[in-house]
C-alpha cells in the first residue's frame, strides 16, 4: 500500500478553498493529531446544537450562546439572563434539573430582545421540562425549537394518587375510606415501578331482626391476592382457588362508595310483618369492584320467617310458631371468589345466625353453633383492624337471639343477648345481632382499602 506524507496542503491560489480528498472520501485521523482551523470550517458541527454544561446551576445566571444548562431550583425561583445584542442562530438549552419548576419557577430574562415575538420574559414552571430557544430575528426574537419532558422517555414510574387517609407501610402507599370520596390517579406508572393497586372493598353488615330475630348477615367481602404490594395477610377470598389480579389504574378519578350498615328491626304490627326483618346493608364500591350489602336477620312474627339475601345471608327464625325459617343466601349476586356465606336457619324456638366473610352462619340452637359466621382475616392496612375479633379481621356475621349470650363473632358481628343486643362494629361490614325481644342491633358499615407500591 502506497502512503503520500505532506507537512501542510495550501490552496491554488491566495482566495482559494483547500478541499481534502474528493466527494465521497473519507479520512481517519489518528490518536494525538489535531486539525486546527485557522479559518472558516464548514461540516465540523451541527449547527443548532448546544454543548451542555455539566455543572448545575443552583443561582441566577447569564447564559452564553451554544451552552446548555441543568438548573436546580430546589432552593428557589431562579432567573437566567439571555445573551445580549445575540446574532441570528444564537442558540441557549434550559433543562429542569430536579423536578421542581413547577414549584420554584426559572425566568428567562430576556435582556433586550423579544421571545416569542413579546417584549416580556419567559417563565419555565412546567415540571421536569426542557427547552431549546434560537434567536431569529428582532421581530420575533427568541423562538422555542425544542420542548420535552422527562415522561418522554420514562423509566421507573409509580402509581401517584390522592384521597381516603394515606398511610404508608415500607415502600408501600395505602388508602382507607371509611366514607365516601374519591381516589384520584395523576400517574398510572408503568411496569419498572409500579402499575396496579391492591384492594379490600366491604360493603355494610345487614341488621338484625326483631323478637327473637335472626343475627345480620356481614356485607360482601371482595379483595385482590395482594401480590401487586408486597407480602401481607390475604383470606382465601382473595387467594382461592389463585391470587385474584389487582387492579390496573389509568390517570383518572375513581368516585369511592362505602356502604353503611342496615338498620336493626323495629317493632311491627300484624298489618306490618316486614317491619320485623333487619334492613339489609348497602353496597361498597371501588373502580369495577362492587360488594353487596349483608342480609337483614328475620324476625318471629314476620309472615317470612328467612333471612334476606345479600353479599352474606342473614339468619332465619322460627320463634316456636310456624315453619322454620331459612338462611338468607350469601353471594348475592353472584362473584367469584364468593364475597360471603349464606345465613343460617332457624330451629323450633331458636334463630339463625348471619353469614360471614369465612363461613355460613350457625343454625339455631341453644347452643354455641347459632353463633354468627366468622369473618375473614386481611392485613392490607397494618393500622386498621377489628379490635374485637383480632387484628384485621372483616365480616362478621350477627349472632341470633335466643340462644345463650355470645360474644362478637370473629370480625365484629354484633353480640346477641336478652333483653338487648350489640351493632357490628363500625367499618368491618360486620352484621347486626338479632335480639329477644327488646333492642336491634345494626350492622356495621363498610370500608374500602387501596395499597400500591410507591417507590423502591
């Protein structure tokens, strides 16, 4: 191979352009060697790029033409002064360094000449944002050629919303509602962070029934398998027969219903034998998760001696007259995983017991089986529980009256006794305890719990 070494290449003549090689050729310059121009060098840059700068800057600024900047206003608004008296295709870079123009605004001073055709400074104050301006003209000054994001190109992103009361557990974000409200979602994240919630929703315990009535049925008990946020207690209502899927959240408001307790029975007539019957719960609602209310107890002299339907059913009666009465149905409508059990029936002079979250309510007798449905166990929360029944306990349901005096049933079901009777504990869905013959008890209200993984 031929090699040609020169010390330096002049032009033909003193105005003329020195051209290396011909079109399409291609040089490789070697380690150590510099080309200095000591004129005009055209193809040696792209014009309209800006060289970043990599020190941050945390304080007000002149800016110089071709540099680009991170500034940080973490510590407060920052202004940065554009060049003076700058040349048509003066170039400046502004980047969002922390995240935090939205908070502490950066200005763009603009030192005499326009942007964007005004004679007023600029102001950055949109998050995360990055800009390129490029000065045109004295009519219309500095244009903005580039705008963008950090979301333009994400990497780790996490679920980010408002509402309930927010706890947190490690890396995790909870949200209760023991009311109504809203779970509001700014950012869905993505699959490197974080994209789906973790759920419990219990509707509201029915009531129980009047004169030796029936014990409430616990309200529908519906939960994901808590695997979207980290390890935790989940019943088999959300493991069985697998882990049911949490939910995925696109940026949106999620209007929260938290169902309230039905009402214990009130003293009825003849002409008015419904009024013996607990009034059942109310539904509890979160995304495309609706549990159904817990079933009212019945009562003796009611021409429907069976419990009501319901999320779990609510004990039946027989009071020592008439056909017995049945167990109100649980899962009602229909999902699965079931979101309860059924009531139990009544026996000669005994009543039933509600259903609960973890099983049926016990038939009537005078006897430890007629008492209310056991709940379920679910620790999404850490901080909320069924002092009752144990920590985290959901859905208890009522204890029948007649039998002998009970105590909660395991998740908050109301006691049952003679001459009165207990509610179910608030925000458990717990059902309400029947009662021989003097005061009901009401179900307890519902709740709605959503936890997601927030940061790493």
């Amino acid at each position: 191979m031929s090699e040609i070494k020169v010390n330096k290449i002049n032009p033909r003549t003193a105005c003329g352009t020195t051209t290396l090689g011909d079109s399409g050729d291609s040089f490789t310059i070697p380690a150590g060697v510099t080309i200095t121009n000591n004129g005009t060098a055209n193809g040696f840059g792209a014009t309209g790029s800006v060289n970043w700068q990599t020190t941050v800057k945390t304080g007000d600024f002149t800016a110089v033409n071709g540099e680009g900047y991170f500034v940080n206003t973490t510590s407060g608004a920052i202004t940065v002064t554009l060049p003076s008296s700058p040349s048509a295709g003066a170039i400046i870079g502004i980047k969002d360094y922390a995240q935090t123009f939205d908070t502490n605004k950066c200005t763009l001073n603009r030192n005499g000449s326009k942007i964007g055709g005004d004679a007023v400074d600029g102001t950055l104050t949109q998050e995360g944002v990055a800009v390129t301006l490029v000065f045109i003209d004295s009519t219309q000054g500095w244009l903005v050629t580039d705008s963008g994001l950090q979301s333009d190109a994400p990497t780790t992103q996490y679920v980010t919303a408002t509402g309930g009361t927010i706890t947190t557990s490690g890396d995790f974000k909870i949200h209760t509602f023991t009311g109504p409200g809203s779970f509001c979602v700014s950012c869905a994240g993505n699959a490197s962070g974080s994209n789906t919630v973790d759920y419990l929703v219990v509707a509201g315990g029915g009531g129980g029934g009047y004169f030796y009535g029936g014990g409430g049925g616990a309200g529908g008990a519906r939960m994901s398998g808590g695997t979207a946020s980290g390890c935790y207690s989940v019943g088999p209502l959300g493991t069985s027969p697998s882990p049911v899927a949490a939910l995925s959240v696109p940026a949106t408001s999620y209007p929260i219903t938290v169902g309230g307790g039905g009402a214990g029975a009130q003293q009825g007539t003849p002409v008015d034998p419904i009024s013996y019957v607990g009034v059942s719960g109310s539904n509890s609602v979160f995304s495309t998760i609706t549990s159904a209310g817990g079933g009212g107890g019945s009562g003796r002299n009611g021409s429907n001696r069976n419990g009501n339907n319901g999320g779990s059913g609510g004990g039946g009666t027989n009071g020592g007259t008439g056909s017995a009465g049945a167990g109100g149905d649980g899962n009602t409508p229909p999902v699965t995983p079931p979101q309860g059990n059924n009531g139990g029936p009544s026996a000669p002079g005994n009543a039933g017991a509600g259903g609960g979250a973890g099983a049926v309510g016990g038939g009537g007798g005078n006897s430890t089986p007629n008492k209310g449905g056991a709940g379920i166990l679910n620790n999404i929360n850490p901080a909320t529980g069924d002092p009752s029944g144990g920590s985290q306990y959901y859905g208890g349901g009522g204890n029948p009256a007649c039998g002998p005096s009970l105590g909660r049933s395991l998740g908050g079901g109301g006691r049952a006794s003679e001459p009165s009777c207990t509610n179910g504990l608030v925000n458990t869905g717990s059902g309400g305890g029947g009662n021989a013959p003097s005061t009901e008890g009401d179900g307890g209200s519902g709740i709605v719990i959503i936890r997601y993984k927030f940061q790493n």
